[in-house]
C-alpha cells in the first residue's frame, strides 16, 4: 500500500504550483489524482503539457475527448478517473446515456461515439496492435487517420491519470461521489 501525499498548490514544490494552480482555476479544486501526480515534477509536469496540447490543439471535440478519456479509464479500471471523467462528460455535452454505457464497459448506441470508444479500448487491450476492421470501423464513423494517431495521444495522457490514481487510490472529491463507480466491468470489446 502506499501513501502518497495529495499536493495542494500551497504544499506543492515550486516545480509543480503552476499547473496544480491551474486545475484548480480550471475545476475549482486540484484533482485528487493530479495532487497525487504532483508528487513527482516530470508526471506532472508531462502530463499537463501533454494535456494542454490534446484539449488546445486537438481536433476531438469536447464530448469526443471525454469518451475516448471515460473509456480510457474504464478499460484501465481506475474508479477515481471513471467519476472524474463521468462528471466532465456530462459537463461537456455528453448524453447521460452514452456515459452510462461506457461505464458499464458496453458501447454507446451513438455509432460515433461507439466507434471512438470501440477504437479507445481495442487499443488498451491489444497494446495497439489494430486489425484492419478496427480502423475501417473508426474512418467509416468519420473520423481521420490523423485522428487515430491524435486517439493515441489521449490515451497516453489518460494512461497516466489513470495509473498514478490506481496506485495512490486518492479519495473521491465531493463533487464526484455522486458518479462513483467500481471496477467490475469487462473491458472487452
């Protein structure tokens, strides 16, 4: 078990205060999972530049992003990323019933998001080793091939989130126990 220290922006390392400074700006509190991921500057630090780039200069719009972000953290069975991202979804446009989907591991009836999501979780669980149909089935929804590389970015992003949270299990804020949710969904597409 460890103990890590959920980092505010005044117990923080200088390293560290700006972007812990601006989750807060941005949500009003700092993350329970970046607080975490503060503990080591080059997590932080990585990720919020990462992040930065996937939100600003990204071409999936704001409910896409959480889709591929919610389905990310399903796949990887981290209970904090799925409430934070649940919250952020619906916060973004996303139809309660596509959230509720995802977080029940089966694929929204949207065919676009089902496809965003079916291409999120293909490549956590085959490490992105894609067959031609899984491609096919993402370009025929509409997305590009750009887009497919921009997927992976995001996943990479997520990918860090969702570890450091699964590591140091920081406790749900809040704001996000109303969409609480626990790992015993299949990942599977």
């Amino acid at each position: 078990m460890t103990s890590y220290e959920i980092q505010t922006v005044e117990t923080a390392s200088e390293a560290v205060r700006e972007p812990l400074g601006a989750l807060q700006g941005a949500f009003g509190f700092v993350p329970g999972a970046a607080g975490v991921m503060a503990n080591s500057p080059v997590l932080l630090n990585s990720f919020f530049s990462a992040f930065a780039q996937f939100r600003g200069e990204g071409s999936f719009g704001p409910d896409e992003r959480q889709v591929l972000l919610l389905s990310n953290a399903v796949a990887n069975g981290s209970e904090w990323a799925v409430a934070f991202h649940s919250l952020e979804a619906v916060a973004d446009g996303v139809e309660p019933v596509v959230v509720e989907a995802v977080r029940r591991g089966e694929l929204p009836d949207d065919p676009r998001m089902a496809a965003l999501s079916a291409l999120t979780r293909t490549l956590i669980d085959q490490r992105g080793h894609l067959d031609d149909k899984d491609v096919e089935a993402f370009l025929e929804a509409g997305f590009t091939e750009e887009q497919l590389l921009e997927a992976i970015t995001g996943i990479a992003i997520s990918t860090m989130t969702n570890y450091a949270a699964n590591v140091a299990r920081p406790p749900l804020e809040d704001v996000l126990r109303p969409h609480a949710w626990t790992a015993r969904y299949s990942s599977s597409v």
